[in-house]
C-alpha cells in the first residue's frame, strides 16, 4: 500500500532520554513501565515496553530512543500509556529498540 508523504507527517515520531524504569508485573507479557524525556516542548511521558528480553533496567536509563508522542494514550490494565516506544522484532520477534546512532537533542522530530 503506497501512501502520500502528508500521511507520513501525521506521525510524530520525536527522540527522547529514558529517565526512569520500573518493573510492570501486572502486565500480560513482561513488560517494563518508562518514562521519556522528550524536552521542554514535550516534556516526560510514560510508556509500557516489552523489552524483558534483551534490556537490563538498569542499562536503559540514559538510552535515546524513537517514540510516536502523538497516539492517544492507552490503558494497559492500571497505567496509562502515552507514547510508542518504537523498536524492530529480532528472529524470536522480543522488540529491539530503535534510537539514533549519536547523541541528539530530546524532542528532535523524525523527517
């Protein structure tokens, strides 16, 4: 399916600085909860990620990553979901994250 370039700037994807992760044990799948700097325009947001797999929570504190900031948020049983953390599946389909190669400024837009 070919769409038009004006759908692909609906999608906000920004970059942001995992400041915070806790453990989510009452999700279905393992999960962790995160919450992301995305800058002063955007501030932090909070997301549920299923990286168990391959992520120490430790290790991911400091971490760039891409995130859709602009999905309405979802209810994943008592938390609130508010952005997208964006990521790739490995052969096993556990989710890879995606992030820039270098440091960037937080809140920097995807084009």
């Amino acid at each position: 399916m070919t769409i038009a370039y004006e759908d692909f700037e609906r999608v906000d994807i920004r970059v942001g600085t995992i400041v915070d992760v806790q453990p989510f044990p009452e999700a279905r799948r393992p999960a962790f909860k995160l919450v992301v700097d995305f800058g002063s325009e955007i501030g932090t947001r909070k997301s549920s990620a299923q990286l168990t797999m391959h992520y120490d929570p430790a290790a991911l504190i400091g971490r760039q990553v891409a995130a859709v900031v602009n999905f309405a948020p979802k209810q994943i049983g008592k938390f609130m979901s508010e952005v997208l953390v964006l990521g790739f599946p490995d052969e096993a389909g556990a989710v890879i994250l995606i992030g820039p190669e270098r440091k960037v400024p937080d809140g920097g837009k995807l084009f």
